[in-house]
C-alpha cells in the first residue's frame, strides 16, 4: 500500500517555458486525491513557483508543497518517507540524475516520466535507474491504477 506520494514540479506537473501543467497532471492529481493517499510537492524555485501552483488551480492537491533555491537537499524529503517502509513512498519525476537519483538513495520507489527535455538522459550508475519508467503522466496513471 503507498502511503505517499512525492512530486517534482518542474517538467513533471509544470512546464516552465509555457507556464502551463503538463499535458494528464490535473487528471493524475484528481485520481490519486480519490484514493486518499497525500501528495507532497517539491521543486526548485521561489515565490514564482509557488504562485504557479496557485494560478494552475493545484494547491489544495498537496499536503505540503516545498520550493528551494538551489540543488535539491536529501533532508527534504525526510519528513515524508514512511519511516521503516521507505519503498511505500513514491516519488515521481521526469530526471534521473537529479531528484530520481536523491529518491532511490533514500530507499523510495521511484517513478521516472521521461519526457520533455530530459527524456534522453539516461542513468549513469544504479542510482539513477528508476523502479519504474513511463513516457507521460496519462501513463502514470495507468501504472498507479496497477500499483493501488
């Protein structure tokens, strides 16, 4: 049973050239509020993000939401690992040398949506490598329908 879910925000749920969410986020956000399970949002940037979530209409998805400036810091995400069970905490984001590679060093399950601009970048080491790999959210969607 997953007891949380973790996002990055940035070219997973939010497409920052277009300023828009990403083509299936608010149908993945509505089908994981159903099932009742907390949602977490993390992501680098400031008060410009953070009035993005507002403005897309998805701030009531997220029991908590966090923006940092900066490389993204492993103690983060701490709070919201489901103590001894870490692999009942999905986190979902579109790199793998980056937020990926902090979420499976913490023992989460992780879920690499690769598209957009770092679809191509592939792991390097076994760090980087994902549990799970989908091409779009609406795929997501699909995986979690199977993982719940």
């Amino acid at each position: 049973m997953i007891k949380t879910i973790i996002f990055d925000w940035k070219r997973t749920l939010y497409d920052p050239d277009q300023k828009t969410l990403i083509a299936g986020a608010k149908n993945l956000l509505e089908f994981i509020k159903s099932k009742n399970i907390p949602m977490v949002l993390i992501g680098k940037g400031g008060d410009e993000m953070d009035e993005a979530v507002s403005r897309l209409g998805v701030k009531g998805y997220f029991k908590k939401i966090i923006f940092a400036e900066g490389m993204k810091d492993p103690r983060m995400f701490m709070p919201y690992i489901s103590g001894d069970d870490s692999k009942k905490t999905l986190f979902i984001g579109d790199r793998v040398r980056s937020e990926l590679e902090i979420g499976k060093k913490l023992g989460v399950t992780t879920i690499w949506v690769k598209q957009g601009k770092f679809a191509l970048e592939e792991p390097l080491n076994k760090d980087q490598k994902p549990k799970y790999t989908v091409s779009n959210l609406t795929d997501c969607r699909l995986l979690l329908q199977n993982l719940f």
